[in-house]
C-alpha cells in the first residue's frame, strides 16, 4: 500500500543528477498498447463486448500488424466511461448519441474561444 508521503516522495521534483528512467509503452496515454484480453480482464467484462464497441463506434482501438485491436489507455478511459453510461441505463445507440453531442458541444467551445482570441464578441 501506498502511504500519502510514498506518494509525495514519487510525485517530487527530480534530485540533482538524477537519472530519467526510460519511459515505458504504457506510460504514453495515446499509444495503441494493450490487447483485447488484457483490456478484459482490466475492466473486468467480456472480449466480446469489446468487439461489439468497436463495431458500434464507440471505441475505436488501433490495429496491430496482424490486425489484432490494440487498446490505448485513452480508449480504456473510454470503454470505462461507456460501461457507466451503460450502467446508468443507455443503450450502446443513446451512447453513441451523448459521444456525438458531448462532440459537437466540444466544437462549439473551441469555436466561441476562437471567436473571443480573434476579437470577436462570441455572445459575451
């Protein structure tokens, strides 16, 4: 177990020459790393119901040489985040309804916050 001051102590600024160990695959959040199996048990829910995310573009995981999914840790956030909406009652359409929404709103945020960085009023 991990006390606070463990925490502090891994989260503090570098000592003088200290050596940066190399960082590894799974600490970059967009790298395509993790397999379906993997993902699976992490989540704890079925490959199948993987498979079936992908196919409702929910979650869009990378492919591997051999065409095999590959899961990054952003999409884990997302099949996290689909399993809630799903637990709260969505089906895997009305997700895919608040995915596009939650998108569309995302766009009109960056719009108004281009609009005001060029001068524009933006409804304010």
């Amino acid at each position: 177990m991990v006390t606070g001051r463990e925490r502090r102590r891994r989260t503090a600024a570098p000592l003088p020459g200290a050596v940066d160990l190399p960082s590894t695959p799974y600490d970059e959040y967009e790298r395509p790393f993790f397999t379906v199996s993997q993902v699976a048990e992490m989540l704890d829910v079925q490959q199948a119901f993987l498979r079936r995310l992908d196919n409702h573009d929910l979650v869009s995981p990378a492919r591997s040489e051999g065409f095999q999914r590959r899961y990054s840790r952003s999409d884990i956030d997302r099949v996290s985040e689909v399993c809630g909406l799903i637990d709260e009652g969505l089906t895997l359409a009305g997700i895919r309804r608040v995915f596009g929404l939650q998108a569309e709103v995302n766009a009109l945020k960056a719009e108004i916050a281009a609009l005001r960085g060029r001068g524009g009023n933006g409804g304010s």
